[in-house]
C-alpha cells in the first residue's frame, strides 16, 4: 500500500458537510483507508481574492490506487458534487476541490499529474492542515513543519470540531 497526501477545498454550499460526503465516497476501505484527517480550516481566497473565504483540509491515506487511478477517483468525487474543471474560472469559486499532494516519494511530471503538487510549498492553506497530521513527512527533501515556517498563515482559522 502506498501512502497519499490529498489536500480538500472549497467555498460553495455547506463544504464541510461536503468534505464529510467526498471522503466516505474517496475512502472506501478496500483500495483506499483514510490514516488520518486534519481540522477544517477557514482560508482567505488564494490566486482569484474576490470571493468567499474558503475551507480546507488534508487527509493521509493508504492505497492500492496508482497515482493517475487516484487522480482519476477524485476527479470523479469532484464532479458529483458538480465540479466541471473544463468550464471553470482558475483559482475560482467551487463546492468541491481535491488536489493530489504527494504519494510516497514519488516524484512525475506528466500533463495531468504532477508530483509532489507544484505549488505546495506556496500554499500556507494545505501547508498548515498537513502539518497537524504529518509534520515530520519529508517530501522533495523539506519537512513539512520546515516548509509551514515559510508561510503567512496567520488568516487561517482553524475551526471547531463539529
């Protein structure tokens, strides 16, 4: 089994009852076990600031799934709760986002999938969560507690458990 770091966002409708539904329909026990789950955060919008705050949060899991099979699942998750990434603003509003972090250590670049995710050491909202769950994970050589200190976090919220 392999490990994965995914990241979850969005700021449309309830989302963290959407998180709740995404990851029962992500995680269904055989070719993926959830291994842990952060808190909800509330984020300020990142790249595109004139909208809703977002929320987030991060999960570890472990899977039999290859990368671009896991890929292929959230995408899919994403688009039952009406996402259409053909027909969307970049960095826009949307009730559901599943970015693929990191799986293992492996590192790819193909035109759908590139690991570790690109801008992940920019985003101080994927950043904080993972490092409530895994922060001595090292991934492209920095320790996710190291990279967390190189990022304004400080509008972030971490919000109550429900």
């Amino acid at each position: 089994m392999a490990e994965a770091l995914i990241a979850f966002g969005g700021n449309i409708g309830d989302v963290r009852a959407t998180f709740d539904r995404a990851l029962a329909m992500l995680c269904d026990g055989r070719e993926m076990r959830l291994a842990a789950r952060s808190s909800d955060y509330a984020t300020p919008p990142w790249g595109v600031e004139d909208q809703p705050a977002f929320v987030n949060c991060c999960i570890a899991v472990e899977t039999s799934l290859t990368p671009e099979a896991l890929l292929a699942r959230a995408q899919a998750v994403e688009r039952s709760f009406g996402r259409n990434r053909a027909n969307e603003h970049r960095w826009g509003p949307r009730t559901l986002d599943i970015d693929l972090i990191a799986y293992n250590d492996l590192t790819m670049d193909q035109p759908d999938l590139t690991l570790p995710h690109p801008r992940l050491f920019e985003r101080a909202f994927v950043l904080l969560p993972l490092n409530e769950i895994a922060p001595d994970r090292v991934i492209a050589g920095t320790r996710l507690r190291d990279a967390l200190t190189r990022v304004d976090a400080s509008k972030i919220v971490r919000l109550p458990a429900r």
